[in-house]
C-alpha cells in the first residue's frame, strides 16, 4: 500500500493547478473531484492508521508533522462539508508543500465563502459524473469502516472482540478505544493573522466558548474582536473559575449552557482559561453526551504544561482534591505565553512548579534549562515582559515550555487511563492532596513541598546523591516556592493522606521519587507511619538549611486574591435565569 505522505505528494504533482483558479467554483470542484489522482488520494486518507505510531513516525520522517493531525481527521473526509474538508486537505498539502499550501488555501477560503461549502463531500460526490464509484464505496464502508462514512466526531475510534459459548450463556468481549490529540506552543494566539483557532472553528460556522471571569476582564474583547474578523459566531459563557469554585455544581451549571445551546458531538468547545476551568470544563465536555470534544487555550503556567493537554478532567468534592473526574483528553491543547505578561508573580511561581515536577524525574535538560534561568524567568514573565522576542530568556523561556509538555505527554498519554501507577508526573503528588485544601495552600506550593520531601527520602534511601538533593531543593526554593509548610506537622493528616492516596493507586503507596540522578524516576511503595514521621521530622531539619526556613513566598490562595479553599466551601449552582451567555 502506499504511504499516505506519497498519496499526497502524488497528488499535489498530478492536480491541476489552474482547476483551483476556475471561475466556476463547482466545476472546479467537480474536476478536483471526478479523476482518478483524487481516488487514490481519498481512499489513501480513508485507509491510513490514522490511530498508529506508524503514521506519525512516517510524517516526521518527512517533517510534516504540522500537517498530521489534518491527515487523521481526513479519514472521515466523506462524512465532512465541502468546506472542512478543504480546510484540512489544504493544511496537509501546506506541511509536504509551502507554494502549493498557499495555493490549496485560497482555494479553501472560496469553498468556504460559498453556497457549496455546507455541503457533504459524498453528497457532493454521489451526485457526481462518478457517483457509480461513490455510492458502491459508501455501501462497503457502512459495513467494514463505519468510522470512515459516519463518525461520531472524527476524534475518536472504538473496537471490539467477542467471543462465546455455544449456547452464548458465557461470552467474553475485549474493547478498545483509540483518539489523538494535537499539543502546540503558539504566540499571540488572539491575533487575527494567527490561524489555528479559525481553522478549528472556520467551517463550523460558531464557537462556544467558555472563559474564566478574570480572563474576560483581560482578553473578553479581543476574543471576539478575533471571532468576529473571521465572520465566526461567538457563544461566550463567562465562568467564575476560583479554587473554591471547582466542585460539581460548576460542572452542572456549564452541562446546562452546553444543553442550551445544543452542542454537538462534533463541535469542539473552547475552553479559555486556568488549571480551574480547564479541569471542570474538560469534565462537563466528557460527561456531556458522555464524549463531546474540546479545545484548550491555556491561560497560566498550570494549566499551560499540564493541566491543558491532560486527559485528567476533575472537580473537587467532599473536601477532596479531585474526587470526582472522567478520562477526557482535549483535541487540541494551545499554551500562549503572551497570556503570562498578566499574571501576578505568584501565579507564576505557583505554575512553575509543574514544570519543577517533569524536570527532576523525566528531564534532565529541562532541569538544566530551569536553574539557568532562574528567577529571571518570573520577572520576564517566560521572556514576554521587558525584552525582546530574540532575546536568551525569550528563547529559553520557549525551550522551557516545550522541553516541560513534551516530557509531560510522553508520561501522560503513555498511560492514558491510569491502567498502571508507574506514573513520574504524580511526583509531589502523593501527600499533597491531603493537605492543600485544609494549609489552604496554592497547588504548586503544595506540590513543591511534596517534592521536596520526596527527593528526601530518594536520598534517604540512596537513590540520589546529596548534590542532587541539594540541587532539586535549591531549584524549588530559588523559585520562591515551599520547601516546607506548618501543616506537615500534623502526623494524622499526612498518613491520612498516605492512606488516601493508596486507595487511589490501586492499594499501592507508588509514589514517584528520582532515583538514579535528575531526570530518572523510581517508586517507593512502603514507608510505615513511623517511618513518615521520623521522614518529616528529619526533612524539617533540613529545610531550615535553606532560605526563609523554606518557607514559600505567598503560598497561600488568599496571598495571590484567591479565597481560602479550607474556610469557604464551593459555592452551590446558581439558578440560570440570566446566565453570563452572549452570542456575538
């Protein structure tokens, strides 16, 4: 069979290009259509893995990366309007070939502009001089390729194997569930000359959107500036996104707009926002119609590295981190820097952390990157504020974020549904969620104590050599983040915790530790409640060592303007007579 890149290539040298420049748009498409270049290429789309590491390894041997997720998405290419169809086999053409990619989009944009471009590419197709061909296709794929002819969303894949007894009073089946996702770093992804969010939402005519209050006090007018130059329909759904609001009845309140507002299951919705808004708006995308697709834009350094691109949506609930949540990938994670340039110093601080986290137990060289920018990195706000785009911090800030979410997803996505606990980016994690909500602490400062303790006890067990300790410590401290809080103290709580977290692993403790060097992960499975104790005592000590005690610097929600989690419970669901819903 050939490779789907040589399918492409082929057909760019093939096709005409002067068919593109037809005044009448139809017969252009009827030629573009109606020959056999356009079958191979169409049945090539149709019949690539689009699900396999093959087909991704094939577009980085060729580096057209930038052009795979279109490819993924054209295997539904008959079950697309004329316009999307355009839009993504104009992207493909764009990464194999720059001249030709400007020619294909042009084109594209007059499909879209036109009458033709609601149309079905196979009702198109079967009222073609080639219908013959396209009715006997669509007749087969009904039964060997359903996903090919009538997707759901084009998102996702799902099979099974069944087997029985005889008498089918026993019967055994295996399922399987297969999706992709895109991660990119942009910059200025509000610019109207920036295109990926256009792209996305061009063809489908209107974008739901939902933001984080304070976000649309900042950035509200120029997301529909952005919309509205692209002649897309804007519904906007403001939210209020604090700690304290990241329990179930947000959840409910956005599934009740997303019924409002009939969302289908083939419409991604825009989440615009923070860690907050990221986890309860991926969750009501995953339990809205039970899979409704999402796009993220992150709009902090949590959610930016990790909390954007993770399939881990949640709300907290009965004063647990977390408690309740659906595996829920979005289809297309954006982390902007230019949204740092408003962030307060804490806000930065607390986001690094995560970015500390994949650093010391999966990346090296980020780990590097990280102690040569230092503190710099906050005061430029990742290389945005007061220097210049060429500039070495503007540079390392970049290295910084696609070193961290590269890291981030190769852990992540490797174990998408957490059907093991070998899980390195749960580093800081294990004691923690026990006492962030009561230290009302922010979560990266939570975070940072946990591993702080954690490269402690690697240590202690000889896993990592004093230098290296000292090296995560002074890396979290230079940072301004806890090494240590108060709330460590309390024996009760911390194996409560331990005890919790056990529970949520599968009935082991697995708490990720680096071991071998930085950049290495182990997991440490047993520590008794005697020898937690002894652990934190000791870990006290050390931490005294370091500066301010190793104490963070406004470690605290209400430090950075945010109310105390551990005095103010979640706020119930407002009753929607007027919900903060405008259409523009």
């Amino acid at each position: 069979m050939m490779k789907t890149t040589s399918a492409v290539k082929a057909f760019i040298v093939t096709c005409d290009s002067e068919i593109l420049a037809y005044q009448n748009l139809g017969n252009a498409v009827e030629a573009i259509c109606c020959n056999e270049n356009f079958r191979k290429l169409l049945l090539s789309l149709i019949n690539s893995p689009a699900f396999s590491e093959e087909l991704g390894e094939e577009f980085a041997t060729v580096n057209a990366i930038e052009g795979l997720s279109a490819c993924r998405n054209l295997r539904s290419s008959l079950n697309l309007s004329l316009s999307s169809f355009f839009g993504l086999l104009k992207q493909l053409i764009a990464s194999l070939d720059m001249v030709a990619g400007v020619e294909w989009s042009v084109f594209a944009d007059r499909v879209h502009n036109s009458s033709l471009g609601k149309q079905r590419l196979l009702e198109f197709l079967l009222h073609s001089q080639d219908s013959d061909f396209y009715e006997k296709l669509a007749s087969r794929l009904v039964q060997s390729d359903p996903h090919a002819i009538y997707p759901t969303s084009s998102y996702r894949e799902s099979n099974a194997h069944v087997v029985s007894t005889d008498d089918d009073q026993t019967i055994e089946a295996v399922m399987t569930s297969k999706t992709f996702t895109s991660i990119r770093v942009v910059e200025n992804s509000l610019d109207p000359q920036e295109t990926t969010l256009r792209d996305v939402y061009i063809s489908l005519g209107r974008c739901v959107c939902l933001v984080d209050q304070n976000v649309e006090s900042y950035f509200g007018e120029q997301i529909e500036h952005y919309f509205d130059y692209h002649g897309i329909a804007l519904d906007k759904l403001v939210y209020r996104a604090m700690e304290v609001d990241k329990g179930i009845n947000t959840v409910e309140r956005m599934l009740g707009d997303f019924k409002r507002l009939g969302v289908s299951r083939n419409e991604p919705v825009l989440i615009v926002g923070g860690g907050v808004l990221t986890d309860t708006g991926g969750l009501a995308c995953a339990l809205y119609h039970r899979n409704t697709p999402y796009v993220m834009l992150s709009t902090s350094i949590v959610a930016g590295i990790d909390a954007g691109p993770s399939p881990r949506t949640c709300c907290d609930g009965f004063g647990y981190k977390n408690l309740f949540g659906a595996y829920h990938a979005p289809i297309l994670s954006l982390t902007d820097r230019s949204f740092f340039k408003t962030l307060r110093e804490g806000w930065l601080r607390h986001g690094i952390a995560e970015i500390i986290k994949m650093a010391t137990v999966k990346n090296a060289e980020l780990f590097g990157y990280l102690e040569e920018a230092g503190a710099e990195l906050i005061a430029t706000r990742f290389g945005t504020l007061n220097c210049e785009s060429g500039d070495r911090i503007s540079l390392l800030s970049q290295k910084i974020l696609g070193a961290a979410l590269r890291s981030y997803v190769e852990a992540e996505y490797d174990n998408l549904y957490e059907t093991h606990q070998c899980r390195p980016h749960a580093y800081g994690h294990t004691w923690s969620p026990g006492f962030e909500i009561e230290a009302g602490l922010l979560h990266g400062h939570a975070v940072a104590t946990g591993m702080g303790f954690g490269a402690y006890l690697s240590y202690k067990n000889n896993w990592i050599s004093e230098q290296d300790l000292q090296r995560i410590l002074r890396l979290i401290g230079s940072f301004g983040l806890s090494l240590w809080h108060d709330v460590m103290l309390n024996e009760s709580t911390l194996w409560a915790a331990q005890e919790k977290i056990v529970q949520k692993r599968g009935g082991n403790l697995v708490a990720p530790l680096p071991k071998g060097g930085i950049g290495q992960c182990g997991y440490l499975n047993a520590l008794t409640r005697d020898e937690l104790s002894q652990a934190i005592d000791e870990y006290r000590a050390i931490c005294a060592e370091y500066p301010r005690n190793g104490l963070g610097i406004e470690p605290l929600c209400s430090d950075v303007g945010l109310e105390d989690p551990s005095t103010v419970g979640h706020h119930p669901v407002e009753v929607l007579k007027d919900p903060t819903l405008s259409t523009v």
